[in-house]
C-alpha cells in the first residue's frame, strides 16, 4: 500500500485473476473483468461477508456458498442479497437522487464560499481537512440529522477508522463503536420526535418494515446510515484536494480549465476522479461457480475487484499514469458499478465541481508543499489525507 501502482500493473499483464490461498480469493485487476463482474445481478457474487471485509473474516475458508446473515441483528444492507438488500438501500437513496441533489447546489457553493472566507486569510492550511473535509462533513451531518456544528469530529473519526496497521485491515461497512455513537442517538431522537419525514434517511430507516413484519431497533437502523456517514465523509476531500494539485502542478492544464471554469471544471472533474479516487477495493463471496479468464471461482471463494487498478488499466484508458484534465471518459469504474454502485454519486461529482470551482474562482495561486503531504496506512485506500498549501 505504499504505492501499489507498480503491483497492479503487473497483476493486470501477467495474473489478472490472481489467487491469494490464504484468503481464498481472487484480486482482479483488469477495467473489463470487473465491470463485468460488478454488473452481474443475479446472485452469482454478494456481499454477504461485507464489502470491505478485514483479514479476519477473509482468514476464514468458507466450504460453500455463504447465506445471508440473519435479519437480527442486521448488519450493513449490503451484506444481503436482493430483494431485502435493495429495500433498505431505498430508505437511503431518497435525497441522494440526481433531482434533489441538484436542489444542494446552493448550499454547497455557500458551505464551500464560508470555509474560503475563513481559511484564505491564514494563508497556509490544509487542503484536504480545513477545506473539503468540513465541507463533506456538514453535508453527511444535514443528511442523517446530526447538528452541523459536530462536522469536525465527524470527520476526524472517520479518518481514524480508515486507518489499520499492515496485516489486520479495516471492517468498515459493519458497526464500529466510535460511528454508532454518534448515529444512534440520531435515531433515537427522531424515533422520540415521530420520525414525520422531515430528516429523510433517519426517518425512512425508522419506519422500514422488514419481512418478518419487525422494525429496526436503534442500533439497526443507526448501522444502516454507516454507508452515508463514511462513504459521504471519507473520499470527496482527498479527491477534491488532490485535483487541485494535479492541475497545480501542470500549469499548461490549469490554464486550459480556467480559461471557461463552468464548462471546463465538469470535464476535469471526471479525469480527477478517475486518477484520484483513493478506494483501492471491494470485496463479493460467490454463491454461484463463475468461469473467468479459465479459472473457476466456487461458491464460498471471494473476489476483490482491485477498482483502483482498473482507473490505470492501459486496456481502457491510453497513457493510464497520465493526467489529461480533458480526457475521454467513456466508462469509469470509481463509483463502482452494478448493484452497489455508489449511492452518493451525484452528491459526490455536485460537490468537487462546486469545490474546485469557487477556489479556482478565487484563488489565483497556490502552493502545495509536497514533502508535508501524506497518504496514511490504510487497508483499502491510498488518498491524499493532508495536502498542506499556502495560497
Ligand atoms: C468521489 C467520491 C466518491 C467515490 C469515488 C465513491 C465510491 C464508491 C464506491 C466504489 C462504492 C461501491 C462499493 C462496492 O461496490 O462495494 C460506493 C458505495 C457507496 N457510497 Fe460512495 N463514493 C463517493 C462519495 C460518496 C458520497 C458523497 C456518499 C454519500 C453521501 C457515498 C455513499 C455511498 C454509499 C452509501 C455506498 C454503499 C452503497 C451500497 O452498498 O449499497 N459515497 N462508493
């Protein structure tokens, strides 16, 4: 994880169905092999191990397909299969829709405008966390009902749950006690209020009836808003912040995009993405045997589809390791794809256009010091976590 960019090459042209025996699994590498399998929907991979599951559960060799977890108490939704599965990522999805995102963008550009007031005049900051990050966090605040004012430590608690010492990994999408501290109280407020609707997701999750007729306790639905918290959290600032360095280092590109930010900065944006996104893998359990490349993967075996692989695959994108801010982006597998594609997609691509906007707008130069940034050890992502600059 020090830089596995190198690794990923190799596994892409010499093992791009590469077997781990003391996980049982298989890493995939290549853009096509894990599109394909992402987009498979009918069961044949789930998530019902997690999609981040630590080294512990991968250690565990399963002899046959895995069921589904029991419905008490309920993981993360993610970890059952259709049809319950879609029915509890619905209670989420509601405000994250391409309609009423478009709704936030206001909001954003006014979130984003507050933090350039407060931190331009200081000079030198951090371009991840004082940023982005407050910015991110106070939208996953508004979107589980959380006062905005607690962004902060919002933030600084998912950064450290990313965090893992090699050999041990991170079980992100499960409940992890510093997360549900903060969420179930959320919904046992609402729950006291009456739950009317007026915080969408704590709400929905509220009201959620699953098949055996019984509701979520606090601890069930507050796990089900995990997603939202860390998802909505985590990835937009390192992405954010690395693009504007990307640009700041090419100042033949920087022009190009300043030169009409409204058209140009969507444009950017996509390639931003695709070179900066910092998830490097999720993780399914086959429950069907899956013929790929002449290799068999059997119920029980799991496969990683290494995404952040597939963003350099020479096989779909040309000079992969270069950054060109106007790039043809036909596919892109950063979000995912399939059934668990991200649900903050819109969100995601609204804030970072809003974000690299209005700094370009109002910073006309800007100095990052490359030897303080740092990427910390994670288990499953490789992102930009402080990106100090002088402006
Ligand atoms: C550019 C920023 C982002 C990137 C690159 C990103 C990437 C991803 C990816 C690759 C997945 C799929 C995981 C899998 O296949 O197992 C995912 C899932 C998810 N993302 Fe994002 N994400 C971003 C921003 C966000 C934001 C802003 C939110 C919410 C506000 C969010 C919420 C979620 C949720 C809830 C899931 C779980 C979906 C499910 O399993 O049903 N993400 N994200």
């Amino acid at each position: 994880m020090a830089n596995p960019l190198p690794y990923y090459r190799v596994l892409r042209d010499e093992h791009p169905v590469y077997y781990i025996p003391a996980w049982d699994t298989y890493a995939l590498s290549r853009f096509d092999d894990i599109w394909q399998v992402l987009g498979l929907t009918d069961g044949t991979f789930v998530a019902s191990e997690g999609t981040l599951p630590s080294a512990e559960v991968l250690g565990h060799r399963n002899d046959g397909p895995v069921a589904d977890p029991p419905l008490h108490p309920m993981p993360f939704h993610a970890n059952f299969d259709s049809p319950l599965y879609e029915e509890v990522r619905r209670c989420t999805s509601g405000p994250l829709r391409h309609r009423p995102v478009a709704k936030l963008a206001d909001r954003i550009r006014r979130l984003a405008n507050e933090r350039l007031d407060e931190l331009l005049p200081r000079g030198r900051f951090d371009l991840t966390q004082d940023y982005g990050g407050i910015v991110a966090a106070t939208l996953v605040c508004e979107l589980v009902g959380l006062p905005t004012d607690r962004a902060p430590d919002v933030l600084a608690t998912v950064n450290a749950g990313s965090l893992a010492e090699p050999g041990e990994g991170v079980e992100v999408g499960n409940a992890r006690p510093g997360y549900l501290g903060y969420l179930t109280p959320v919904i046992e407020e609402r729950r006291a209020a009456g739950a009317d609707g007026a915080v969408p997701i704590p709400d929905a999750l509220i009201g959620f009836r699953l098949p055996d007729g019984t509701r979520f306790t606090d601890t069930e639905a507050a796990t089900q808003m995990l997603g939202v918290f860390i998802g909505g959290t985590e990835t937009v600032p390192k992405i954010t912040a690395q693009g504007l360095w990307e640009l700041a280092r090419r100042p033949d590109q920087m022009a190009a995009v300043r030169a009409d930010l409204d058209a140009n900065v969507p444009v950017a944006r996509e390639e931003i993405i695709r070179y900066c996104a910092p998830a490097q893998w999720f993780a399914r359990t086959a429950r069907r045997p899956y013929e790929i490349r002449g290799t068999t993967i059997q119920p029980g075996q799991r496969v990683i589809t290494l995404l952040a692989s597939a963003a350099r695959d020479e096989r779909e994108y040309p000079e992969p390791d270069e950054f060109h801010w106007d790039r043809r982006i036909e596919r892109l597998l950063s979000f995912g794809h399939g059934q668990h594609f991200c649900l903050g997609m819109h969100l995601a691509r609204l804030e970072i256009t809003i974000m690299i906007t209005e700094w370009l707008k109002r910073v006309p130069e800007y100095h990052i010091d490359a030897e303080s940034a740092s990427r910390p050890p994670s288990s499953f992502q490789w992102g930009w976590n402080r990106i100090p600059v002088q402006v």
